[in-house]
C-alpha cells in the first residue's frame, strides 16, 4: 500500500513538473514572440520614419543622364561633366545579348523579384562581406541602383541605415510604376561608361564605333560589364583588368544559361582590342579646353570628398573666374608674354588669399585637346630655388627666434657641416656681413642656409608644412635654397602673408549639392599659422624684391605689392648631357602677391631635350605674373598691409651690429615688439616708403645663376610626365640652433649620403 502510493505522488510530481515545464516554455514562446513583434512594429516604424523623407523620383529623372554640372559661385552654370550629346536608346533597340549579360552579372533574379528589392541577395551578400570584413559583395538589385545613380548619392560614407531605407522605398515604388523593360532600359542609358560617355549606346558608339546591335559577344560583354568600375576596367589603359571583367560577364551568362560553353570558350579567348577603335578625343568647346587643368582638379577635390562626380547628378559649386581664366590662357598662348620657344612650359595658380578660393589655374602651354591632361600648375612639384626662403629660412627665423629685418647675418666662406662641400652665392663671391632684409632682397645663399642652421629644419619643416608645404623634417640644410613644390603649393603659403597670417588651404570647389536635398559648404574661415609680425615683417621685405632686386620686371606702377623670384641650375649629370646649358637656368619662379591676389608662377621644360630657358624666357615668369596681376588689380583697391601694433618700424644705421637708431640717414627696419633694441621706439607715423627707397642702397636688377654644390654628389629624377628634375635630398646633416652644434653632429650622417639637391642661385 505504501509503496502504491508512493507510485501515485511520484506520477503527480511528474505530471506536475511537465505541467510546469510547459508552462515556462509557454511563456518563453509567448516573449520571444512579443519581441520579435515588437522589432518588427520597430522596425516597420524606422522604415516609415525614414522613408517619410525620401525624395521624388519621376520618369523624367530616370531617363536623365548621370553626369554632375559645375557652376560658378554667382550661381551661372558653367558646363557638364559628360558628354555634350548621349545618344539614348530604346527598350525596344537594346538588343536582347545585352540585356542577358547585364542582368546575368548585376542581378541575375531581376525578372523574377515583384519589390525591387532582393532578400536573398541582401542576405547573400551580408554573408560574404562578414566573411571578408569588408565590402566585397553587394546587395542592390539593378532597381536598387538605377534609384542610386537618380537621386542619391554613391560616396560611401552616405551609406546609412536611413538613406538605404528610402532607397529600397523608392526601388518599390519604381518596381510597381514601371516594367521591368523599362527599368532595364533606364539603367542602360544612364550608367557612367568613362571618358565623359554616359549609357551603352554611347560607349558603343565611343568604342567601337557602332551601334549595340552590331556589336558581338564578346563586345556586348566588355560594353555590359564596365559599369561596375569605368575607370579601372578601361580597355585602352587597362586591358588586363578589362579583360578579367569580360570574362566574368561571360561566366555569369554562361551560368545563367544564356550562352553555350562553346560560345563562352571562344569569347573568353578573344584579344580585348579585337574591333576597339584607336582612342580619340571628343570635340570639346572652347570653354572646356581652357578649364580643363581648373575641371580636373575639381574632379579630384570632389573625389577626395568621398562624392563621385561622374554618377551622382551633383550640383558642383567651384572657384572659379571664369574671365581670369580665360585671361590667364590667353597671356600663356597668344604671344603677348615672350617665351623662349614654343616648347618653354609653365604652371600658374591664382588664389583669393581671403579664402582660400583658386580663381584661376593654367595648366601648360599650347595644351593638347585631352579631357583631365597634364596640370603643371599642380602636378610638376618642381625645385622652387630661392622661393622658398621666405617659408622656410626666414618666416621661421621671425617667428621663433624673433629677428629683426636688421639682424645680422655673415655672407662668408661656407662648407655644409660634416662635408668637403663648399657653397657659393650666384656670383661666387661673399659680400660680408649683411641684414637680413639685404640677404632676402638680394636672395644671397650662404645666409638663407645659417638662418636655417640657426632655426632647425625640424622646426621650419613644421612651420612650412602648416603653409601646405610638405618639407621633411630630415632634409639637410641645402633644402635651404630650393624645395620640391608647385605652383598651388607655393601660391597657399605665400598667402598667409598676404593675409597677416592667416591660411586658407587653397580650394577649387566651395560647394557640392546632391539631388536629393543634402548640401556640403566647404569654406572655412582659416587658420592662423604665424604670428601677425611675421607675415608683415616678411611681406615688407619682399616688397623690396620687387623694387629693387631680382623681380623688377613684375613691378607695376603705384601698386602695393611684394614678391619673390626663384632660379635653379642644371645638374652635373644634367650639364655633361647638354654642356650648352650651363650658363641658363633650368626652372624659373616668381610668387606674388596683393591683398586681394596672390599668383605663383612656374616656367621650365618637360624634358632635358626640349631646351633651356633662355634670353628673355628668364623673365616669362614675372612678365605673365605683371600682366595677369596688372588685369586682376584693375578694379580692386589698392591697399597696403597695416602694420600690426606687434611691429616696431625705425631707421638704424646701416650695417651697425647690434642695431642702432639713426640720427640721419640709415634704413628703415622692422623688429618685434619687446625684442628691439635699446632706443628704438614706434616711429610708424614718421615712415615714408619713398624715404625708404631713397635711403636704401639700389643694386643690380638682373636674375642670373650659377651652380651651388651642395651635395656629396647629385643625381636627378625621372618624373612621372618624363621630365628631368633634380632631387631634392641633399647631405643628411642634422640642424640645430647653432651651425656649430650642427657640424659636430652630423658629420658622421653626411659622410654616407650620397643623394642629390636642387641648386638655386639669385643674382637679385
């Protein structure tokens, strides 16, 4: 009996912990289910959130091409960055290849999804990028694109939650309004085919010469597949790599069983330039042909923005003044500025140093009909000769060590530290102690390079790069005397003087909007990267570079302006090729500037074969500065720097070390406040600058050179557009505060250098 009960309470407790049991599975099952409602309700509600903004999309806008337009800042369009004609082909005249072999390598379930979205793919997809922690697959069906390529934009830092929401929104709506014909042929006219061609029937035409419908297998597959990347996929730069994306769209309609194995084989062995006509330039306007180097850059700003220019139906605001651009080419080709011959090139930069803003860009002479050819003006980073001493010798040697303009420097006999290597001025002679205004004006190299012993190169280097000019740190001490730069370089550092030191990163494109609402300004108010002594103190000596050194021929009656010249000499190695060359310069500088204007100029040859510059080609550079400064100032004010209250002006007795005031006579100089010498006071009030002219000794207004061995030995640089320039890294000798501390350390480095400098050389 006992034992039957003890049966009965242990089927009880049985049935009642099964019963329990069920009732907490129950309740499991119950939450699991609310919450998986509850993120569905969630997630239908950030979906109707999100999609509440999406923008319209209507017939007219699908059809559209998908290039981007530029306009100027006064809002006048300016031109399109596609083709000025595409030709558009019907649903009904896309031959049914093409379409096969679109579908089959972009979305292979086109035909058959009724949302215009694919789960599946998106799954997929997610699947393989977790796989390769990046983004390697896509999800979007061709819907899904043809909506990306209307109104959004294709950066990939715009690819959020929100804005993939309202694109499957949008791809549902298309998906339901239109067929699958017509979304197809939609996407085939507007995809980016490179070189300004937008849709298939275009790039057809560009390629091949041809109609779609005359084009074969393999033709139809190369047209099919360059979309994915046009640029990378291009079969004249890139044949292999087009090649590769061909066959993939055979094996994807091989695959999708649109083609046999046998027809895939033979196709997959065709040479990729079978039936591709030779690359040819469009007929471009006139308009386009002089912008091209100022577009290209536009291009790449807007690229570096993480926008895409050629996809994404942007509104591109840009810099540009259109009338001194055209005045800028037209002062480099119609012959009112002398040049040595026809092949003597040049790069020019004009910015608006108020805001960065480059109103003007040149990029060579007698340029070739090539859309995005050779920018000299930003691409040839050349030797800037004694250009860079303002930016790198003597703006740090105010800013940092507080010199005065009558600082003392000894022009005398001098051997780099730790080297047999002795450097000579352009004359080869030494004047003797010297200001330092007289060592700018006259651009002399034995004191440029104490100065910058005296600073330290790690501490210029930094000075300079905050200017956008990139100096390394472990240059030796010749990068004194000329720096690898360009134009656009040099014309944005130059403005922080112009501005009293502020610095405004030099900008083609001001504003970029998308078709969808969002807007990006990129204006900026600048950054001050020197002290307002500085910039003054240095604007005030380059004056005197125009008045009465080496850049007379840029001087233009009554206009305030200051500037500086810049030469470099041929190599060894250079000179042993062409011996003929050794008494002319191999690049020419000039870098000037208003309040208003600031215009870097850069003259020279693409190759060593092509020439020197010679006779009057020495002063192209100040001349095409002079006429372009000359049409720019014409209806600006003319206005001088104000001296800051930092700045202490007074006459001291020439060459008297320390600096003494004068009783008569003497030159007016410059010094920071609280570091002046004892006596000088703030005779601002008293200053004439036709008294300063009077009082200061002229001298001679020619600009030549001479070799200035700097180096162990030297080499030169194959550039990438196949000129000849020196290098620019000379003997590895530590700077320090002193040049004999920097002697004794750096001994031992420049013994092993064996690297090889630009050598400038200023008659001033």
């Amino acid at each position: 009996m006992a034992d039957k009960n003890i049966r009965r309470e242990s089927r009880r407790d049985y049935h009642l912990r099964r019963s329990n049991q069920g009732h907490i599975f129950g309740k499991i099952i119950k939450w699991f289910l609310l919450i998986v409602l509850l993120v569905v309700v969630s997630g239908i509600g950030l979906f109707a959130f999100y999609v509440k903004d999406a923008p319209n999309i209507s017939q007219d806008q699908l059809q559209s091409g998908g290039t981007s337009s530029l306009y100027t800042n006064n809002g006048k369009f300016l031109l399109s960055l596609g083709s000025e004609k595409r030709i558009y082909v019907k649903n009904k005249d896309i031959p049914q290849q093409l379409k096969d072999a679109v579908v089959s390598v972009e979305d292979k379930r086109f035909y058959n999804d009724k949302l215009g979205v694919d789960p599946i793919r998106i799954v997929g997809s997610m699947l393989t990028n977790a796989q390769s922690n990046s983004i390697a697959a896509g999800g979007s069906t061709i819907t899904q694109q043809l909506v990306k390529l209307t109104v959004f934009s294709t950066a990939a830092s715009q690819r959020t939650l929100k804005r993939k929401a309202q694109e499957a929104w949008l791809a549902m709506k298309v998906q339901h309004e239109f067929s699958k014909d017509q979304i197809l042929e939609f996407y085939i006219n507007k995809v980016f085919m490179n070189y300004g061609n937008y849709g298939m029937e275009t790039a057809a035409n560009y390629y091949y010469n041809k109609p779609l419908k005359n084009l074969d297998l393999v033709q139809t597959a190369l047209i099919a597949g360059m979309p994915n990347a046009p640029v990378a996929y291009d079969p004249y730069l890139y044949p292999q790599k087009a090649k590769y994306r061909r066959n993939i769209v055979l094996k994807t309609m091989l695959q999708n069983n649109k083609i046999t194995k046998a027809q895939y084989s033979q196709a997959a062995n065709e040479p990729i330039n079978r039936g591709l006509k030779p690359r040819r330039t469009q007929n471009e306007s006139k308009i386009r042909k002089i912008d091209d180097p100022y577009v290209k850059e536009v291009i790449s700003e807007v690229k570096s923005k993480g926008f895409d220019p050629y996809n994404n139906n942007l509104k591109i605001t840009v810099n540009i003044d259109q009338r001194a651009q055209n005045k800028l080419y037209e002062l480099a080709n119609n012959g009112s500025v002398p040049f040595t011959n026809n092949k003597m090139q040049i790069g020019a930069t004009v910015v608006d140093p108020t805001n960065g803003h480059v109103v003007a860009i040149l990029g060579g002479r007698h340029l070739p009909s090539v859309q995005l050819g050779l920018d000299r003006a930003v691409q040839t980073g050349r030797s800037t000769g004694s250009s860079i001493k303002p930016v790198l010798d003597y703006g740090p040697a105010i800013q940092y060590l507080n010199w005065s303009t009558a600082k003392m420097i000894d022009d005398s006999k001098y051997v780099y530290p730790g080297t047999n290597i002795q450097l000579y001025d352009w004359d080869n002679k030494y004047d003797g102690m010297m200001t330092m205004r007289k060592a700018l004006e006259q651009s002399r190299n034995v004191p440029a390079v104490k100065t910058l012993a005296e600073v330290g190169v790690k501490r210029a280097s930094a000075f300079a790069r905050r200017m956008g000019v990139n100096v390394s740190p472990k240059s030796g001490l010749s990068v004194a005397i000329g720096a690898n730069a360009s134009s656009l370089q040099m014309t944005g550092a130059y403005s922080a003087f112009a501005t009293m030191g502020i610095y405004h990163k030099p900008q083609f494109v001001s504003k970029i909007e998308t078709p969808d609402g969002l807007t990006r300004n990129y204006d900026s108010n600048g950054v001050r990267v020197m002290k307002k002594s500085t910039a003054y103190m240095i604007t005030d000596m380059l004056k005197g570079v125009i008045k009465r050194g080496s850049g007379t021929s840029a001087k233009i009656a009554d206009l305030y302006q200051a500037g500086k010249t810049g030469t470099v000499k041929y190599s060894d190695e250079d000179l042993a090729k062409y011996p003929s060359y050794n008494s002319t310069p191999k690049d020419s500088w000039f870098v000037g500037y208003t309040r208003s204007y600031v215009m870097g100029v850069w003259t020279g040859y693409d190759n060593l074969k092509d020439g020197t510059i010679a006779g009057i080609g020495q002063q192209s550079a100040q001349l095409i500065y002079k006429s372009m400064m000359t049409y720019l100032m014409r209806n600006k004010p003319n206005l001088n720097w104000e001296q800051p209250k930092s700045v202490v002006r007074a006459k001291i007795v020439n060459n008297s070390n320390p600096p003494q005031v004068a009783s008569s006579g003497g030159t007016w100089q410059l010094f920071v406040r609280g570091h002046a010498t004892a006596g000088v006071g703030n005779s601002a009030a008293s200053y004439d600058e036709d008294d300063e002219e009077t009082d200061t000794n002229s001298s001679t207004d020619n600009d030549n050179t001479n070799t200035v061995n700097t180096t162990v030995s030297r080499s030169s640089a194959r550039s990438d557009n196949g000129s000849v320039h020196q290098s620019n890294n000379s003997e590895k000798a530590s700077s320090s505060s002193s040049s004999k501390a920097q002697s004794s350390s750096s001994s031992a480095q420049s013994q092993k250098s064996s690297q090889s400098s630009d050598h400038d050389s200023d008659k001033e």
